[in-house]
C-alpha cells in the first residue's frame, strides 16, 4: 500500500513538471512527506497510515546506547571513554544512481554505506507507532590495491540525509591505518545470537547432534539404587571453620544509563 501512495505521488510530479528526472527524484523525496498529510485525509486511507501521516510526537528520546538485531550499539561518544568499539554502522541499499543532472536512464543497484553513530533519537507516534533512528556521519568508501574495504574520516557524504533507521542497519567496526590516521579498514560484526557452524557439517550430522541418548543408570555402578545423592560427605571427621567477619564495601557506580542525561528534546 506505502509503495502505491509513492507512486502516485511520482506520477503527480511528473505530471506537473517537465523538469529532467533527476530533478523529479529529488522533488519526489523533498515534498512527499506534505504530500501524503494531504492525500491521509481521503477515506481509501488506513487508519494506521491516516495516524503515521500525523507525524511523531515533538518531544523526543534521545540514547547513547541501543540493542536491536542482536547488537548492541553506542554512539561515539560514549565510546570514546571505552576500549570497545560498537558504533561502526553499515547499511545496504537499492539506489538510484545517476551519471549527472542530464541523466535521463538512473541505475538502481545495491549500495553498501558505512558511517559512525552520532546520535540515536527515539520517536514516539503518539502510541501507535514508535522508531529509532540513528544520526550518522556517512563517509567516503574506498578499496585499496589489496582489495579491501577502507573509508576516510575526512571525507564525509550525505550530510543532508543523516539519518537512517536503527532496524536497517548492521555493525561494522574500524581498524585504524597505522601510517594514515584518518583511513580506516572496515571489519564486519556478526549479532550475538548468531553462530557459524561449518561448512563441512551435514544437516544429517546436525539433526543428530541437537538428539540426546536415553539414559541407562547401569552404566553408573556408583549410583545409589533410589538415585538419590548425599550432598554431604559421611566418611571423614568433621571440621569447624570461623567464618570471616562481614566487611561493609562501598557500591561501585554502575554504568550509565542508556538514555543520556537530556531525557527529552524537542523536534524542531
């Protein structure tokens, strides 16, 4: 239903403009969301889409920590007090490219973009819907004579289009080149719930080993019959021990919390 509202808001650019189609993506992009308040209001609409068209709610979450798809997310500031790394961010996606302004046949294909997280900014729909989504520095990416993968600090893209949604995302982090500060290798992450098994391993081999044997308590002559065990040993003298005196510790600080210090801040 979403992909059938794009479309007809493309047709209605096309419509009113002559302009090149480059120009025609870039309006289509700058004036939907307006757009489709406008169109919410007719009765083939959903009401969930009729709320979504509302906007979310101005006052916003803000985290510097967030777990989604099996990672665990931070942004970099909070990981510059760290020795780990969790805020490399890559992305996959279909796009449209164009040669130049002129171009009149644009190229969909898969683009990866690898970025750093700056902030992570929760919007709440007014109940019915809520998002995360994470503000990035997206950069410039590379491939050296070895074949891998490497972006540049310096050089930042889509300052204008920062943002991206935190189910979209995976995580990468960066490995620093030790002759060009500001260069770094790309290294991908697998979630935390997720294990590589071997290639080698057939899926007979793997149904059998998640199959457990019956188990025969005459295989064990040491068992006691009732299949009871004594946790307490019978044959040796006993032995009585001081215990130490309790010793009162000072908490240590727990780790700050994932949501920063400004709980809300307004949407402009």
């Amino acid at each position: 239903m979403r992909s059938d509202f794009i479309r007809e808001h493309g047709d209605t650019v096309s419509n009113h403009t002559k302009r090149r189609r480059w120009t025609k993506a870039k309006a289509q992009s700058q004036d939907f969301g307006e757009w489709f308040k406008t169109r919410a209001l007719k009765d083939d609409v959903s009401p969930k889409l009729k709320q979504f068209s509302r906007g979310p709610n101005t006052v916003a979450k803000r985290f510097s920590a967030y777990t989604i798809n099996g990672y665990r997310f931070h942004t970099r500031k909070r990981d510059a007090r760290r020795k780990t790394q969790n805020f490399g961010v890559t992305l996959v996606s279909l796009t449209a490219s164009f040669a130049s302004s002129k171009d009149e046949n644009p190229r969909t294909e898969p683009v990866t973009y690898y970025g750093v997280i700056n902030d992570m900014i929760g919007l709440d729909y007014y109940g019915h819907f809520k998002f995360v989504l994470f503000k990035c520095d997206w950069f410039e990416v590379e491939e050296d004579k070895y074949g891998l993968t490497c972006v540049n600090f310096n050089k930042k893209m889509f300052q204008n289009d920062p943002f991206v949604l935190a189910s979209q995302v995976h995580q990468c982090f960066y490995v620093q080149d030790p002759f060009e500060a500001n260069k770094h290798y790309v290294m991908k992450t697998v979630p935390r719930d997720l294990f590589n098994m071997s290639d080698d391993v057939s899926e007979l081999e793997a149904q059998a080993s998640y199959q457990s044997e019956p188990f025969d308590d005459r295989r064990n002559p040491n068992a006691p019959p009732n299949n009871e065990v004594n946790l307490v040993r019978e044959d040796l003298p006993r032995t009585v021990v001081d215990a130490p005196p309790q010793v009162l510790h000072e908490a240590e600080p727990a780790e700050d919390s994932d949501i920063d210090d400004t709980l809300f801040d307004f949407i402009d």
